[in-house]
C-alpha cells in the first residue's frame, strides 16, 4: 500500500510518473489542454508550425513525430498534427489568422530552431500581442550547459552571459519564460496556458527552451498530462456601471456606436444588433469589428475613421456621446482624434480590458460586451433616438451606399476595360458567397475595403490592422482556410506584401489548402507611393524601377512576372486584365478545389472614394520643395482640430 499524509491522500512523491524527454512532456502536455465557454469545450492547440534546425530537430521535432507515430498505431487521427511552414513569421501569422476565426479559443504551437529561425518569429509575435490574439512560440535557445559555447548562431555579450537573442522576444510578448532545467517546465507551461486563456492578457507566449534541455530525459508526474480545461469567462458588468452608463447614452441626442473586435470574439453581435434596433443608434466599425453588424442592418453605417465612410464620419463629427464597445480606440479608428469634434461629447467605454475602457476619459464599463450589451438593452428599453437623427442616419447612409453603388455598377463584368481597384473590390465582393472570408493586411487594399467592402457575415472580413503587416496575407489566408474549411478565403494582396512572403502558398499546397489570392501588380508600393505624395515626397523610393543613367530610381519598370512565380510554387495562375476576364476567373477559382492566384494589374494612381477624414503623419516642417510646402499647410490647418479628449472621468 502507497505511503499517504495525514489526510490519508498518497504522498506527491510516490505519484506515477513517466520519463519522457523535455520535448516530448511538451507534445504530450499541448495535446491536453482545452478551453470552455458557454459550455462549448475545444482543444486549445489545433497543431503545431515548424521548421526544423539544430536546434529543434533532435527535441521537438523527435518528440512530434514520435507522437504522430504513436497516435497513428492507436488508429486517430495526430493529437497535435505537424505543419511544415516556409517562414518562421509567416508561420506565426497562420497561427494567428487561425486563432482570430476561432474567437480566441483555439491556437497553434510554432517552433523554430535556434538564432535567425527563433528571430524571424519576432514580427509575428508583436502583431500577435498587438492584435490580443493567442499564439504560443518555441524557439529553441543556445545551450543550458555552456559546453561548446559559443555555438554556432550563439550571440556573444562581453557583459552579460546568460542574454541570448530569444530576449528580444521579451517586449512583444505578454509572457516569456526560458526553461533552464526540465523542472521549470511545469511552472512555464501553465503560466502561458493562463496568458493565452485570458482574453485581457492575451497575445504571444513565447517560452524558449535550449537545444540541450529539449533533449533531455526526465521523471514527470502523470497529472502534469491530465486533460485541463480553462475556463474563458464573461466577466458581468456592475450594475451601478450600466446605471451611470445607461443614465449618459439616455441623455444623449446624437449617439453613436463604435463596434470594435471584441464584439465579434465575445459573440455578442446579435446582441449589438438587437440594441441597435431597439435604441435607434447608429453603429460604425473599426477595421477589427466590421462584420459585428451586416452591412444591410438599418442602423449600420459603415467603417470609421481615417479608412471610414463619410455617413459615419458626419455622424461622428456631431456626436454627443460615442459609446466605444470592444475597441482600443486606435488612430486610424478616430481619425488621430479628428473624428469626434463636437466639444460636448462623452465617451461610454465597454470593454473587457480596463485599460482599454479608459481610454479618451470615458466612463468606464469592465465586462463581456455581450452581457454589458444585453444589460444595457434592459435598462434602455425607454429611450429610443428622435425622428429628426434617424431621418438624417438614413439620408447619410443611402447617400454612402449610392457612392459604393456607382463604384460596383463602374466593375460591370461584361466590359472589357482595365480595373482599377474600387472596381476590383466591387466584383469581388458580388461574385463571393455571403460567408466566403476576405483577408489583407497592409498597402491601399485595407483603406478602401473598410470603405467598400459589404459585409454579410460577421466572420467574413479579415483584415489584420492592428501592426498591418506587409506579408501577412497568403499566410493568413492559409491560417484562415485551415480554422474555416467550409468557406473560399479571398486572399488580396499587392506586389509590395507578395514579394515579401509568398512562400506559403506552397504551404497551401502541401497541405490541400484551397485559398483564392487575388494578386495586384502596382510595380511598386501603392499605398505608400500615395502617401508619400499626400506629404510632398513625390512618390520617392516608392516604385519599382531600374536605376537611371542620373543614378535615381526612377528608369523604366522592372520585368518582374509575378504569375510566373506564384505558378512555381504550384498554385494554379489565372492573368486577368480587364473586368469580364477578372469576373470569368473568380467563377473558375471558386469552382476550383486547389489555390488558384488571379494576376491583375491597376492603375495605382486612381484611388477610391474619398473618407473625408485624416490620419497624422508628420510633414516636414521645413522644406525647398512646393510640394512638401503645401502638404504641410494642409496637415497645420488638421493639427488645429485635433484634440486630446481630456476631460474629467465619468
């Protein structure tokens, strides 16, 4: 009989264990981890990202395939089924598109080997933490022991002997240990379950462990591999915040809504809507949180902001109060505080992050938006905005929707003119099923698919803002495809992002991943080219051009073939220049059951319809130029209206 403690339960120390190396602990403890809400239960980690090096391959990677060895002996399916990936960030960006679809309820593991691998992930792990979307990072770390230090891609400091590169993961990750020895795994690994399960501390986990101790064996206790299930809760408001909250919206005359992403990770959109429709109260939407009102509701006025559309934007001008649900208030989102001008107004923040909730000296609601929205719906079922302010939401929103209609009416598919991208939008957005999913990132596609883009599914607009990241989008694209099998992923991307990571489209391939990518080749950097002249800088160092005989970048256009490469790393290439052509190929890549990337040129120069709203980006306070002299005139008579929002708390 085993020795028990006066309680008469068995001693820790005669606990069963199990001696399995660091790496394979690893494995075996992810594969049992799980998350609940509602009452729903799903595996944390959908799978593991890698590339292998020596710094990994004889750990982790060992300890995966002895794992899938083993799941595949006992007939199931991989418990935590391997993906090889072809960029470490990219790889990291999968992982994070993957958990964005999933709510924040499920994940990826991504390793990589030691140095250049472990820092590549870097990127990754700040747009991770900066998105508050959960991923967890094994970089493999220089040796424990010292023993044959320095090693190969080991970086040396004469004044400190334990810093390796992996401590540059410290300022974009909301957690990070490194496991010395195999006993601080324990305590690593349910420190980074908490963070990951948290939707307030989320983002980047990253817990680096040394080549040596991955392969190290060692006697673990059976219960660190018991299933475990963390709990994702919803927080509930307090009452007196909904009361003071509710006392403010119902004294307002000129309310509006700013719909941020945490409405749509919380499942509170049937929520928003039903408070909308009872209240009367418009709702705009950040990039995070288009989508948390279809784009037909009545008292849905589109995208916000400097990307925003102009019924939203009037509206904001004239707010009294701006009820912010699930939102951090970025600058794109308040125009760099331009958009909210009226000199009375006040904020109701609901957010399930205090920090978040204070934002712009607004009164302060900490709770789920889901139960905050359901709460409030209750407590205003008296108010209800004037005729006058519902009259003028629906004059501005039919004179917006009248702007998109002409730009969709512009891509009529049976011309055979060039496109331009408003027009290309426009017959992506006609010729997509409701629930197919529309993924970008960074360059002039953002901007105008906020303005344009019609959504009809809450899930169906994906668009990663918060670090906009060049090279996000055919990684993306395949974390999106692999959380949402049952939907086409349109994948839209200029040469700009392309060229820096269009590696995974082979990773599509790999693993029979369909995602349409629709390919614009603008021979440079769009967006930033129109930028740069909005400041005076003429487009410089914006395009991509041989070297003239002056010495400048300015020669004639590089004869890159984009298709070409996208065809060699086996996707199906369609080139498509004017607007039936482009119409005929998005019918025949949805019809397809591979990845099919649709080539087509712009004309970067023609821009789409204009927000009447700014976005600060400081101009030269002096210059030679009269191109830069007017650009700053401009950007003076903005800063003049640009305000702090400070005023005494609610």
């Amino acid at each position: 009989m085993a020795p028990t403690d006066a309680t008469g339960n068995r001693t820790a120390r005669d606990e069963p264990t199990l001696r399995l190396t660091v790496s394979q602990a690893v494995v075996r403890f992810l594969a049992n981890q799980y998350t609940e809400r509602d009452g729903r239960r799903t595996r944390l980690f959908a799978g593991c990202f890698g590339i292998f090096g020596h710094g990994n391959v004889a750990g982790l990677g060992q300890a995966l395939l002895q794992s899938e060895i083993e799941d595949q002996g006992a007939g199931r399916e991989p418990t935590l089924p391997y993906v090889l990936g072809r960029n470490e960030q990219a790889m990291v960006h999968s992982a994070v598109a993957y958990a964005r679809m999933k709510d924040r309820l499920q994940t990826w593991a991504v390793t990589s080997s030691v140095g250049p691998g472990a820092t590549n992930m870097i990127t990754g792990a700040a747009l991770a933490t900066v998105n508050r979307l959960p991923v967890l990072l094994l970089p493999a770390d220089t040796f424990a022991t010292r023993v044959s230090t320095p090693v190969l891609q080991e970086l040396e400091l004469p004044t400190s002997g334990d810093v390796t590169v992996n401590d540059a993961f410290k300022p974009v990750s909301r957690y990070f240990d490194r496991v010395w020895r195999p006993e601080q795994l324990p305590g690593a690994l349910l420190s980074g379950m908490r963070v990951l399960t948290d939707p307030v501390e989320t983002g980047a986990v990253t817990i680096a462990i040394p080549q040596d101790v991955q392969a190290e064996a060692f006697d673990w206790p059976q219960s660190f591999f018991a299933e475990r299930v963390w709990h994702v809760a919803r927080p509930l408001p307090e009452r007196s915040a909904i009361e003071r909250a509710a006392a403010i919206i119902r004294s307002a005359r000129k309310p509006l809504i700013v719909a941020g992403g945490g409405v749509i990770y919380s499942h509170a959109t049937a929520s928003l809507a039903t408070f909308c429709a009872q209240t009367g109260i418009p709702a705009s939407q950040s990039q995070a949180g288009k989508g948390s009102l279809v784009h037909d509701h009545p008292q849905c006025v589109g995208a916000i902001g400097s990307t925003g559309t102009t019924a939203a934007n009037a509206l904001a001008t004239d707010a009294d109060v701006v009820i912010g649900i699930g939102t951090r208030y970025s600058d794109f989102t308040t125009a760099s505080r331009t958009a909210f001008t009226n000199p009375d107004v006040r904020f109701v923040n609901i957010n399930i992050a205090s920090f978040d909730s204070v934002k712009q000296s607004g009164m302060s609601v900490v709770a789920d938006a889901r139960e905050a929205l359901d709460a409030l719906t209750l407590a205003l079922q008296d108010y209800k905005v004037d005729e006058s302010y519902a009259a003028r939401i629906g004059e501005l929103v039919q004179r917006w929707n009248s702007t998109v209609e002409s730009v969709y009416r512009s891509a009529d598919s049976e011309t055979g003119e060039a496109l331009d991208q408003s027009r290309m939008i426009g017959l992506v957005n006609t010729l997509s099923d409701p629930r197919d999913v529309v993924v970008c990132a960074a360059g002039s596609m953002p901007g105008d698919l906020h303005k344009l883009w019609r959504a009809r599914d809450w899930k169906g607009y994906h668009v990663e803002y918060g670090y906009s990241c060049m090279g996000y989008e055919v990684a993306g694209g395949l974390g999106v495809a692999m959380a949402c099998p049952d939907r086409d992923v349109f994948v839209m991307v200029g040469d700009g992002s392309y060229l820096m990571m269009a590696g995974e489209l082979a990773t599509a391939v790999q693993e029979r991943l369909k995602i349409i990518v629709i390919l614009v080749q603008n021979h440079g950097f769009a967006s930033i080219g129109s930028l740069s002249e909005s400041v005076g800088s003429q487009r410089f160092g914006t395009r991509y051009r041989y070297r003239s005989d002056d010495g400048r970048l300015d020669g004639d256009i590089l004869p890159v073939d984009l298709a070409a490469n996208a065809a060699s790393l086996g996707a199906t290439v369609v080139r498509a220049n004017t607007a039936s052509e482009f119409a005929d190929a998005v019918k025949a890549a949805k019809a397809s059951e591979t990845t099919t990337v649709i080539h087509v040129e712009t004309d970067p120069l023609i821009g789409g319809p204009d927000s009447e709203s700014w976005w600060d980006v400081p101009v030269s306070a002096t210059s030679e130029l009269e191109s830069t002299k007017s650009a700053r005139a401009v950007y003076e008579s903005w800063k003049r209206i640009q305000r702090s929002y400070l005023r005494p708390a609610e």
